[in-house]
C-alpha cells in the first residue's frame, strides 16, 4: 500500500458543502503507513466545521476498506490551521477563485 493509493480513496470524499474532495481542498495533512497500521491527520475547513463529523466519518469508512489487517487512525487536527491557499489550483478554480 502506498500513500498516493491512499490519497486516491480519500479523494472520493466530497466536502457536502463544497462538493469538492477533501485531498483538493488540502485537508489531508499527513498519510503514515506501517505494517500493522494506516495514520491520517487530516483537518477541517474551520474548527466549527458543520460537517466535520460526518466528513471525518466518510474518510475512516474509506480508509478502513483498504486498510485490510491494518489499525486505522484518522486523526482531526487544528493545527495548522487550513487556508484557501491549501487547497489545489483546481479546487480554486472549481471556487472561482485566482489559482495564483
């Protein structure tokens, strides 16, 4: 298992308020493989995030359908803090922001 295979299942999941996935959107902070565990630290768009829970909930069912005999740990972070300029220039344009 590799990080970017994991980085592509957390790909699938959307932000419900944005519609735009959380790796585009900059949210996953740190992906860790071992042999016996999978690790993401990933955060929100705010600390208040309405959605956090359920976003959270999204990428731990993700994870733990390729995490085989692996623990999974997804651990919600708020430091640092998330900024638009996290957020991938497609991400920006599917925001109408400038992706510079």
């Amino acid at each position: 298992m590799k990080a970017s295979e994991v980085a592509a299942v957390l790909g699938e999941v959307l932000d419900p308020e944005l519609g735009i996935d959380i790796v585009s959107l900059g949210l996953i902070y740190g992906i860790h493989i071992e042999d016996g565990s999978l690790e993401v630290e990933m955060t929100m768009t705010s600390p208040d995030c309405p959605m956090g829970t359920t976003i959270a909930g999204m990428a731990a069912s993700r994870l733990r359908r390729i995490a085989h005999d692996r623990e999974v740990r997804l651990e919600v972070v708020e430091e640092p803090e998330w900024n638009i300029r996290m957020a991938s220039r497609s991400a920006l344009e599917q925001l109408g922001l400038p992706a510079s």
